[in-house]
C-alpha cells in the first residue's frame, strides 16, 4: 500500500473518533498531547532524522511560536491565525539567524550550539517584560470567525492537520532531491560537499520547515492552554523529549516519531495519574497498609519521571533503532 | 598560449608553521591522464584539498577552465565540472548503491527520475548494477572503489580527481578501474590521478609530476619519470634495493 493513502486512511480514523468515542474531555485533551508531541517530533525528525543534524533547542521554536501569538493577540488584537503567522515569522528569523551560527559546527558541538541558542531565547523571553517575565502570559476568552476556542476539539483538529501536514512533507521529501541531499549530509558531509552539495543551504532550508512547523505547534498550543510561561514553552525538558519521542520511534523513518508519541505520551499519562498503582491496591491484589501498598499507591506516582527515564533507557539499549526499526526489513 | 583546464600557478599551503606544499606549479591539459605521486605526506592529499575547495590555499592560484576557483566552496568547484573521489572511501552507509549515485547525478539534475536514470547508466559502466539496491556500506573496499567513481561520473565532470582510486586493490581489480578510466577519458573528460602504485601509474598516464616534502621533484612523461635518479631516491631511498 502507498504511505499516501495510509497517511489517508490514519487521518481519516483520527478525525472520526472524537465522534465515535463522544466529548470526553479527558480522552480528547490525552489525545491533543499524542497529536502534538507526534506532529512536533516529525517535524524535529525533518532535520534531526533526515538531516542528521540533533536539534536540542527545538523548544526555542516551539516558544517562539506561542509567546508570539499570545503577544499578538493580547497586545495587538490579531486574531489567532494572524498571532500564528507573526509566530511562523519570527520562529523563522530565529532559525535563520541560529543556522548561520551553528551550521557551521559539525556534530556534538552542533547539538551544544542550540541548546546554547535555546536558552538564550528562554532566559530572554524569562527576562523581558513583553514576554511577561516569569509570570508568563495569561490570555482571557479567544474565538476565531465566531468559532468558540474554549472546545478542546478545534485543537484536536488543529494539531491533527499539522501532524498530517509534516508527514506529507517527509513523505514528499523523501523522494526528492532535497530529501536525498539532507540523507547525504547526515551520512558524509565531505562526500556531500564534494558531490555539489550546499551544505549551508539544505541544512538552513530543513531548519526553516522544521522550525515552521513547530512554531504552528507552539501557537496551537498557546491558545489551547490560554496560559504559557518559559517553563512550560521553552524548556529544555521539552526539546528533549521531542528527540526522544523520535528515537524511540524511529529517527529518519516517516512513521517513526507518530509511533513513538502514541507510545510515551499515553505512557507517561498513565504513570503520572498512577492508574496502575490505584488499580491494584482499589481491587486488593495489594493491601492497602503493607509497605508495597503504599509504595504503589504514594510513592509511585511521584516516580513516574522515574519509570518513564527506565523504559526510554530501555528503548535505547535493546531497540537503537526505534521501535520501527525492530519491522524495517535488512535490505 | 595554449589552453590548459587546470592550471596550478605557486600554490602554496601552510598548517600553522608546517609547510604541506610549497610553490607548486603545473598545467593539465584536456583529456590528458595526468598523474600525481610521491612519498607519503608529500602533500598529493593536501594539494587535492585545495584543489576541490575543501582547503584555502596559503598562496598562489588555482585556475579551473579559466576561472579562479581557490575561493570557492567544494559544492560550487563540483558544479563548474570538477569531482573528486576519496583516498578514504566516503560511501553515504545507509543509502543504497544506487541512491549514493543519484546523489551525484542530482548536480546536473532537478528530478528524480532522470537521477535514477544516470545513476543506473553510471552503474553499468562501472559494473556494480548488480549491487544497486545493497546499502553503500555493506560493499567490500573494491566494489566501494568502483561506487566512488560511478558516484562522480554521475556529475558529468570535466576533470575527475581521483585520490588513490586503485589503493588497497589486486591485481585483477587495479585493471579493471583503469579499464574504466580509459574509458571515461575516451568520453572526452580530463583525469588527474593520484597514485602510489607505479606500475599503474607508468600503465595509464600521459604525464606525472613527483612530489616530495610538498615540493615538485620532477614532471615529464613517465618513461622519462621513472628513470629520473631523483625520483627513484625520493621513492627507494639512496642506494637501496626496494
């Protein structure tokens, strides 16, 4: 089957099910995480997996395009596709001018760069008074062409269309000349060179996708939420986790970072509500007095960061190459 | 005057205080089979550096098909019809065979397609059809050797600049890549070789400049080359029986 129509037919399964499985609030918030933590590590992937470039400061996009948009709308009055636009604009300028800085640094040192990068733009957006310092943003009721933003479901939407925008882009590069270009950069960027390949220019061109695309995330993100602030926009904690979600995955394989955030996000979900824990103490496998007990139920739900970093140790020592890796046939 | 393609006008290049190469001057003309050797760290590597945009020259001109090119990037020297292969093979690992050459051909070309198309014809040439959908990776160093050069003609070079393309082959394999670049050479491109198999290199070229310490030691054709005394010290060492 073509990836075409099963990009199709996934996006098809996806936009039904809010119907299918009702409005539950809960189910659909889980659901915008998977969405977007799938759609923000696929466009990572674009230049992460694809051009072997490690991004360890895609949060500054992400960020980029939520304060953006929030400014834009609480100071300005745009309305939030505008806000989304002013944020695409801005996350760009900033990918432009970090890729002519750290482009020119190969490897380790690169991934240092943008962290570096990174932190400039949070300890910045921590420190301006625009940005609202370490208040944050706070956003008050929002609609757009009388559609009332205050449903989960239009962001259900909004993050869906993205993911399947970013796949088609993958799935357009990888039978292109750019995708193979950014293919030969991430293998050898001498032979690369050598064989009239711009370096600069490819790698700043997946910068620029990549960095557009997370920004929307981000600006979906902002007005879903109503509230942002460095922490939880801008941090580390988030660049890192994007990279994971694709490693565990699968880097450079289309399906690979939707795979990954169908496995954490709902993972970390269910070890941070300590479902599991409550069940078996509610349902007397373990008492509810006995050591273990309490373990299971007080302890572990603090634990979950704990659980979570054991199992992506896990993925990384027994599947290096991501879940999708384990079914990609040895050609 | 007569029109060189290359043309290497005191070109010198300096790490820090080490001197690589020192003032070095000489013409390559069309469709000539030029070689280049010398001792180890005579400075042939180095000097290919420079030539392919990969190093700055410390001093002098490199004039590639009338245009000085010392100031340019390797993607852009490539795109004026000059391609190098690696001394130390670069196959792109995870890519296929085939792909590692489409991506050469992607310099002539914008599609897919037609890329597939020159790199199958390129494949045939150099006799790794069979290989096409192995990853680049999985090759012996031989049929690596090959893939190099199938990816370079998959440019459509002018000039080829070839870095030890026979070093580390047998007998049987060294043959069947200077088949190869005799053909090439017959369709109208320019080689300049890199090479310390003298035998190979006596076999092939039109004309060889040594190299010794970064300093040109001799240049002429290479019956004149291998009786040259220098020469043969440079390479054997005075009065040894090598």
């Amino acid at each position: 089957m073509k990836q075409v129509t099963i990009i199709a037919i996934i996006a098809g399964i996806a936009a039904v099910l809010p119907l299918v499985t009702g409005e539950s609030p809960y189910f659909i918030g889980v659901m915008i995480s998977v969405l977007m933590m799938a759609a923000l590590s696929s466009a990572w992937n674009i230049l992460g997996g694809y051009a072997g470039q490690y991004s360890f400061g895609h949060a500054a996009y992400f960020g980029a395009g939520a304060y953006t948009t929030l400014i834009m709308i609480s100071t300005f009055n745009f309305n939030p596709l505008g806000g989304m636009v002013a944020g695409i604009i801005v996350a760009c300028i900033i990918a432009l001018v970090t890729g002519s800085i750290v482009f020119r640094l190969r490897g380790h040192y690169f991934g240092l760069a943008s962290i570096a990068v990174a932190e400039i733009v949070r300890l910045s957006a921590l420190n301006f008074e625009f940005t609202g310092g370490a208040q944050g943003i706070l956003l008050s009721d929002v609609s757009l062409w009388g559609v009332d933003l205050n449903s989960k479901l239009p962001f259900y939407y909004g993050m869906l269309l993205v993911l399947v925008v970013s796949l088609g882009i993958t799935l357009y590069m990888r039978s292109s000349k750019t995708g193979f270009y950014l293919q030969a950069i991430r293998e050898d960027q001498d032979a690369a060179a050598s064989l009239g390949i711009n370096l600069s220019f490819y790698k700043n061109k997946a910068l620029l996708i990549s960095a557009a695309l997370t920004s929307v995330l981000g600006s979906l993100y902002a007005v879903y939420i109503r509230f942002i602030d460095t922490s939880a926009v801008l941090d580390l904690r988030l660049s890192i986790e994007i990279i994971l979600t694709a490693i565990i995955g699968g880097v450079g394989t289309l399906w690979g970072p939707a795979v990954g955030a169908v496995l954490l996000v709902p993972l970390a979900e269910v070890l941070r509500s300590n479902v599991i824990g409550e069940a078996l103490v509610k349902h007397g496998i373990v008492s509810e007095k006995s050591g273990l007990g309490i373990f299971f139920k007080d302890n572990l739900a603090h634990a979950h960061v704990l659980v979570y970093g054991i199992i992506t140790v896990l993925c990384i020592l027994y599947l290096p190459k991501g879940i999708l890796g384990l079914f990609r046939r040895t050609k | 005057m007569i029109e060189h393609l290359l043309h290497i006008n005191h070109v010198c290049k300096h790490f820090g205080g080490n001197v690589a190469v020192s003032d070095i001057s000489f013409s390559v003309d069309e469709k000539q089979i030029f070689g280049l050797i010398g001792p180890n760290g005579a400075g042939k590597t180095t000097l290919f550096n420079c030539i392919s945009g990969f190093f700055p020259v410390t001093s002098g001109d490199i004039i590639f098909d009338n245009k000085i090119i010392n100031k340019l990037r390797p993607d852009e020297v490539c795109h004026l019809g000059m391609a190098r292969t690696w001394q130390r093979v670069k196959p792109l690992g995870s890519l296929t065979v085939l792909e590692n050459v489409m991506i050469g051909a992607f310099s002539i070309t914008n599609a897919t397609r037609k890329a597939e198309e020159i790199a199958f014809e390129q494949l045939g040439l150099v006799g790794l059809s069979d290989y096409a959908t192995k990853p680049a990776g999985s090759l012996s160093i031989g049929l690596k050797k090959k893939l190099e050069l199938a990816r370079v003609l998959a440019t459509r070079p002018k000039m080829l600049l070839l870095d030890e393309i026979c070093g580390g082959l047998n007998l049987t394999e060294t043959d069947t890549i200077l088949d190869i670049i005799r053909e090439v050479r017959r369709k109208g491109a320019t080689i300049v070789f890199i090479e310390h198999d003298m035998k190979a290199v006596t076999a092939i070229c039109d004309w060889i400049v040594v190299l010794n310490s970064g300093e040109k030691l001799a240049e002429g054709r290479p019956e004149e080359i291998t009786r040259n005394p220098d020469v043969i010290e440079a390479y054997l060492g005075g009065g040894q029986n090598a």
